[in-house]
C-alpha cells in the first residue's frame, strides 16, 4: 500500500447524535489522513452510518465539529448545514437539482460542492436509466443547466454536455464498466451496480469518498475487484477513501488506519495490525469482558 501523508482532511470532534433518548454517537473523535484509505468498523448498532450521515447532511449533529479540508480550503460542515435546503425546496421547479442529488445521495449537495461523496449500503440508482445516463444525473449540478442555452443548444451548452460524457466514460473505464455503458442500472449483477454506485459518486468530482459497506453481498471474486477499485482511487487519483465495511478480510487488507466504534465511542484506532491484538476490539465483537480476555 502507498504511505499516508501527515495532513489531515477530515477532522470530526466530539461529534454527538441523540434520537430523543438514545445517543447514538457520544463524543465521537476521529481523524481521517488525506490520501488515506481509512475503515470505521464496529458491531452492528455501533453508529458507523450515522456518522456518514452527521459527514454528509442526511442528520445534523446534535452535537460536535467536523471539519473537511478540501478545494484548498476548511469547510466546517456543521455551518455549511445550517444552510441546508428548507422543505418548500422540495417542490420548487428551479430546485430540482438538490432534489435529485437528495434521492441519490442523501443530505445535502452543499457538503458534496464541499469535497465530499458518498455510497449507501442500499443502492440508490436509477434502475430504468442506462448506466451511463446515472452518470450524467450526477453530474447535474455541474453542467450548463440555462434553460435556453439547453433550447438553442448554444455552443457552451454542447461543450458541456460533452465534458459529462467524457467524465462518465471515464469513471466507467475505472471501474471496468465499460462494456455497460447503454445497459439499463436495473438489468446489471448486484456487484456491477455496486461499482456504478461508485462510478456515479465520484462523476461529482470528490476528494473524499465515504464508502458505506460496499462489499456487502458480494463473492470472493466481486470483493477483490471491488479492492482493487479502491485501491486505484487512492494511488492513481489521490482520492482519500472512508469505508465502512464487515468483511474483516478486505479491511485488513486494504486499509492504511483503522477507526473501531461501539455503543456511539471510538474504542480504538490505529493499524490493521494494532487492531487486531486490541482486546478492546476483540471484546466489542466478541461480547467478552475485557477481564475475562486478560485470564
């Protein structure tokens, strides 16, 4: 694996997300390394995806800081929330952009203009478009979207439609969907539309990359395309990746650092190596009292 620099991209602190009563993240601290690929494992109900949530605007935080540092500059992520869309941009035509990036992304497309994508453990494409036509979906916040530009099809208009098609076939070529390009999403295997999902997020130019369980479901074969991808996004693209993931395996295998939780806390940190002789670790998992792995 390629080594990490120094300079952190994302930085989350104390980080609180309460549901009423329950807490499901308690002053959670975590840091993320740019160029990194950095996993946030747990038992089930640790509160890993509501941390993806509180990142990328889908909660807002009950509590905390998170601060992204991409586009050459700090974005503090809990103010850029307060600016997110009210209910009515729901139903006005002029905001069907955010509308759209909501449905495939979850929170708000403030935090993506930021630096930030995301996958979801359940897919979210739009299984009767072509997978190609997911891609230019995605880019719609970023492409000519004038109206009459669009009508008189305005040389501007032309140029931009084709850097989105360029920038499709490019990430469909990453991900060894090439070959798919006019198929319909909904036709493909299971583990092709986990790449698409993949494909789809960074159409909208990220430099991080929140991937929520993007192994799930997958075979052995799947798994090691899929770390491949991964690892290609870091090397050759420089792309900081976050994931989310159960399969153990691939997450010693790939990752540079890893983030254990439990109840809504950070139990443990460090290197693949370090986490798996933590007893704090081994006892989340394995439900043992730390007392009874020291006898």
């Amino acid at each position: 694996m390629s080594g990490t620099g120094s300079e952190t991209i994302l930085s989350v602190e104390h980080l609180m997300m309460h549901f009423g009563g329950i807490k499901a993240l308690n002053d959670v601290n975590l840091a993320v390394k740019r160029g990194s690929i950095t996993a946030l494992i747990g038992p089930n109900g640790a509160g890993k995806t509501t941390v993806f949530n509180c990142l990328t605007g889908f909660y807002q935080a009950t509590g905390g800081n998170i601060m992204l540092n991409t586009r050459g500059r700090p974005t503090n992520i809990i103010r850029v929330l307060g600016q997110k869309f009210r209910a009515a941009d729901f139903i006005h035509p002029a905001r069907l952009g955010r509308r759209i990036y909501y449905k495939m992304f979850g929170g708000t497309h403030l935090v993506n203009r930021a630096g930030l994508a995301r996958t979801f453990q359940n897919i979210r494409l739009f299984r009767e478009m072509s997978v190609v036509e997911n891609l230019l979906v995605a880019q719609h916040m970023q492409v000519n979207r004038n109206l009459i530009a669009g009508v008189l099809n305005t040389p501007g208009y032309r140029r931009a439609e084709s850097r989105a098609l360029d920038r499709a076939f490019y990430w469909l070529e990453v991900v060894e969907l090439l070959d798919c390009a006019n198929r319909l999403a909904g036709e493909m295997s299971y583990g092709q539309q986990r790449r698409l999902e993949i494909a789809r997020a960074m159409c909208t130019d990220p430099e991080v990359i929140c991937l929520d369980e993007p192994a799930a479901g997958l075979n052995p074969v799947e798994t090691r395309t899929l770390s491949r991808i991964i690892r290609l996004l870091r090397d050759r693209h420089g792309i900081t990746v976050l994931l989310i993931e159960h399969d153990m395996g691939m997450v010693m295998e790939i990752s540079d650092h890893i983030i254990v939780l439990d109840h809504g806390d950070v139990i443990a940190t460090g290197t693949p190596r370090a986490i798996q002789a933590n007893e704090s670790v081994i006892a989340a998992y394995l439900g043992t009292d730390e007392e009874e792995l020291a006898l």
